[in-house]
C-alpha cells in the first residue's frame, strides 16, 4: 500500500496497551480539532474531534485531550489492537484563514 | 453507501501528457477539496470548491486546475503534468460549507510523473 511518509515518528506498543500519540498545533486561535486515522492504502478517516472550550472528550476506545496552553494534543487509545495500526495526524481550524491544517502524522505499530 | 470515490487509484504518465483525476461524493456536500501528501509533509490543499462553479485556490495550485459543474463531481486537471507533481492525490467533501469541520476523504490516487 501507500506510504504516506518515511520519517514519520513511530510509537511501537504491544496489543492490549495504551497508546497515547501526541500533537502540537500551531495556532493559539485554532478553535476546532480532529485526528485522523490513515492505515496504508487507504484515505484518512475521522476518528474524533474536539472543540476549543473542552479540555477532554471521549469516544469509543478513545480520548482526545486538549491542552491550550501549551498548544497541545493528544490521542488516547485503551487497549490497543493490531487493527489500530496506522498512521495517525491531527488537524486545527485556523479560525482566521477559514481552513483546516494538517500535521505530519505518527505512525503506530501494534504487535501481536 | 456514504462515500468520496476517486478515480483511477494508480496512475503511471509521462511529462506534458494532460490527465484527469474523477472525484465524485454522494452525499450532497457543499464543500469539496483536492490535497497532495508528500513524505514528511502534511495534506496540503490543492484547491477547494464551496459550492457549484466556485472554486478557489489552496496553499499549492501551481500545475493544476479544477471545476465544479455539479455538485457531486469536482475533477482535478493536470494540463502539463511534471515530475515535481508526482504524489498521493486525496479529494475530500464536508457537510460543512467553509470545510472547517470534519471532513470525508476519498481512498487516494497514486500518481507518478516520469
């Protein structure tokens, strides 16, 4: 399949593990935020969004915490199966620009 | 099926011959986008429609162009293909008009440029 990049940071976890994949975003104004999940071959699909006025949200298996200060994301994903291997990046409304930005990307392997 | 189709999924071509990449979504979206993905680089948006024939440059639209007749298609245009060009291709619809909020990808083009 596709190789959406060969640099990209990658956690290594064992299945049944936590993951948590962090991101730092650019813009203190950003008032909106997803993660996307991308596994090889495929396009990215959604996997959970946050807004500005949160600090937390929790989806099925997953949280998305969200630290403004520092300019922070992260992802959290309970126990942690081989079919969450991907490659996972986040992405903030720029209010300003009306657009979204996208980060690089982590790429998490889960072994067996 | 709610879904972005694009079409073809792997493309081989040579310099300065034009092609076309499809994207179709069927589910009424206003707002539709092309991005590329590089290695080591995020998406970046290629151009991006907000409706029926508007359509607007994004951050990289040098070497391509798009068009939107109907709401459901948005095909990218490459009139003079380059090397520099090849890279995995992604359109990509949102319910929301401005695009700012979640977004629905299709599953990619491969192009190659020799």
């Amino acid at each position: 399949g596709e190789s959406v990049g060969l640099h990209l940071p990658t956690l290594s976890v064992q299945e049944g593990d936590n993951s948590i994949i962090n991101c730092a975003y650019s813009n203190s104004a950003s008032d909106y935020f997803i993660w996307y999940k991308q596994e090889s071959g495929k396009g990215p699909q959604f996997i959970i969004d946050i807004r500005s006025n949160m600090d937390k949200r929790q989806g099925q298996r997953v949280t998305v915490l969200l630290n403004k200060t520092v300019k922070h994301l992260s992802l959290q994903i309970a126990a942690t199966q081989p079919g969450d291997s991907a490659v996972y990046f986040c992405a903030e409304r720029l209010v300003s620009f009306q657009k979204l930005v996208f980060g690089t990307g982590t790429r998490l392997l889960v072994s067996p | 099926e709610a879904q972005v189709t694009q079409n073809p999924r792997y493309l081989i071509t040579v310099t300065g011959k034009k092609l076309t990449v499809t994207c179709s979504q069927n589910m009424n979206h206003e707002y539709m986008s092309w991005y590329r993905q590089d290695p080591g680089l995020g998406l970046r948006q290629i151009y991006y429609s907000m409706n029926v024939e508007v359509t607007d440059k994004g951050d990289v639209p040098e070497g391509y162009k798009v068009s939107r007749k109907e709401k459901r298609n948005f095909p990218l245009i490459l009139e003079s293909p380059s090397p520099n060009q090849t890279s995995l291709y992604f359109c990509a619809s949102s319910l929301s008009a401005s695009g700012t909020y979640e977004q629905y990808f299709g599953p990619g083009t491969r192009l190659t440029v020799t």
